[in-house]
C-alpha cells in the first residue's frame, strides 16, 4: 500500500494504461473504467462516456469509499462511469489494494462466458495473475454486478464478469496492468492449447508465488 499519494502521478498512470490498453485490444471505444485510490477514503475513476485512449486529467471523477456512497463526485466534478459501484465496491472489500482495472479483454471474456477454465500455462501467468475468479452476467451499473465481483476479489486478483469483462487489482497501477496483460495473454494461451487438442496442462503449482 502506497503511503504517500501523488493523484497527478496516479492520475497520469492511468491515463498511460488507458492509451495502451486500447492500443492492445483490451478495451473497444467508450467501454471500461480505470480507478486509482488517491487518498485513504477516496478514489478517482474515469467518468462516464470517455474513451480510454484520450482521457485526461479533467477525466476523472473523486468519490469517496464511505458507506453512504452515492455516486456524485467531488467539488462538481464530472459524472463517473456507470460502472463507478465496480470500484467503490472493490475497495471495500480489499483495504489493500490501490487500483481497479476494468477491461473487456476478448479472448479471456469468450472463454469464461463458453464455460472453460482459463489455465496459467506459463511463469509469468502464474506469478502475477495467480487464481481467476469467474463471475455470472449481471447488467452493468448493478449492485449485483459490483457487489459478486467484489466478493469474488476477495479471494482473486483478477475476476472475469462472464459476458461483460474483467476487474484486475493491485496495490500498484503498473501491477494491475501486468496483471491484466497477463490475464488475457493466459486466455489466449489457453485458446491456442485447446487447437492443439490439450485440455488438461498446466504450470506446476509449486513452480511460482504469486504476485
């Protein structure tokens, strides 16, 4: 957990992952959300309706993690993405991490929503994705939807919404990033393993700690 905040810096990583993710395919046009946690009781999520590729500083709704959450940001701020109870939720439930990644990748997204089992096939997959939690379709903006995945956040790091996307945490942004990265590259692995007629490998589960 990180004690001495930035908002700019942690703003401005953001707003770099943003860029990249789109660039890579993680996320199409208007879709997903990023969040940072800026302050022991507040964090900043990307308003509604940005793309991720042309956020900037002005961006980002602050809201607080109280319980009495309502959605509003800070000092009149913009209006946060429909998807703002992903993150309040999750933040709730982890004290310790310091950022939300909410993204569509498409092949992890396909594989959870047909049912099959993403596999950590490599060092880098095991160490920093670790177990993936797998969540039922619930509309976007819900309390059901915020309230499964943040309970299935408590036991993983990254968490598939089957049919919608994916929520990925850590305590840093760069972390969750890697994490992100690695959670679609482990679907896409196990995409081309199933081509191959390989239902079954793995990597050994004492081969890594994860991240």
């Amino acid at each position: 957990m990180q004690n001495a905040r930035d908002p700019e810096k942690l703003v401005q990583e953001l707003i770099d992952v943003g860029r990249d993710a789109v660039e890579r395919g993680l996320v199409l046009a208007s879709a997903g959300n990023l969040s940072v946690r800026i302050s022991d009781t507040e964090f900043a999520v990307s308003a509604s309706g940005t793309w991720l590729d042309r956020l900037t500083h002005d961006d980002f709704a602050v809201l607080t993690t109280a319980d009495d959450e309502t959605g509003a940001a800070r000092d009149g701020g913009p209006k946060p993405s429909s998807e703002w109870k992903l993150h309040h939720r999750a933040y709730r439930a982890r004290p310790d991490i310091e950022c939300v990644l909410h993204l569509h990748p498409r092949t992890a997204v396909v594989l959870a929503s047909l049912g099959r089992e993403i596999r950590l096939l490599t060092l880098d997959h095991a160490y920093y994705v670790g177990p993936i939690g797998v969540t039922p379709f619930f509309h976007n903006g819900t309390e059901e939807l915020a309230d499964t995945a943040a309970e299935a956040l408590r036991d993983h790091n990254a968490v598939i919404m089957r049919h919608h996307g994916c929520s990925v945490v850590a305590d840093t942004v760069e972390m969750a990033y890697r994490r992100a990265l690695n959670l679609e590259d482990a679907a896409q692995a196990t995409a081309l393993a199933l081509q191959l007629g390989d239902t079954e490998t793995t990597f050994p589960e004492d081969g890594a700690v994860h991240a």
